[in-house]
C-alpha cells in the first residue's frame, strides 16, 4: 500500500530525528530493508488470476474424468413374456 506525500515526509522527519538521536537504534532498523519494496522481484508479474484459472481447469477435467469413466445405471432387461403357471393338483397344501 502507497503512502501519500504528506505521510512520507512524516515518516523521513521521524527517520531523521531517530538517527540523530538513536543512530544504533537507526542503523539496526535500516537492516531491515525499505517496506515497499517487493519481497521477490520474480514474482512482480504474477496474476492471481492464472492460478484460478488453473484450479477451474483441473476441477473440470476431473470432473469430466469421473463422468466418462463412471459406469452408468444399469439398464433393465427387456421382460420376457408373461409364463401362466397352471396350477398343479396334485401338489400337497402347505
């Protein structure tokens, strides 16, 4: 996040005052490098953007990958005709 000019002289006066009064103190905080600059120069140019896209694209792949391959309802078989059973008489009652 940019600061504005009013708060950057604020921030030098403060820079200004502590070297003179603490230079220790300054020169340990110095170390740490300026805020604003950019943790890794190589990632400057890298969109979120083209990381989503990549996760959307695996999704749908995978989700295509599991349709194709998943076996789908069985089908009924076709009936066979209607078979009337007689009944047999000789057969003993239960």
């Amino acid at each position: 996040m940019s600061l504005r000019e009013n708060e950057r002289r604020i921030l030098q006066e403060i820079e200004r005052r502590l070297s003179e009064e603490e230079p220790e103190l300054a020169g340990r905080l110095e170390s740490f490098g300026d805020p604003d600059a950019p943790i890794d120069p190589g990632l400057s140019g890298w969109k979120p953007w083209v990381a989503c896209g990549l996760i959307a694209a695996v999704t749908a792949g995978l989700l295509v990958l599991l349709f194709v391959l998943t076996p789908g309802a069985p089908q009924p078989e076709p009936s066979a005709p209607a078979q009337t059973t007689q009944p047999v008489e000789n057969e003993p009652a239960r």
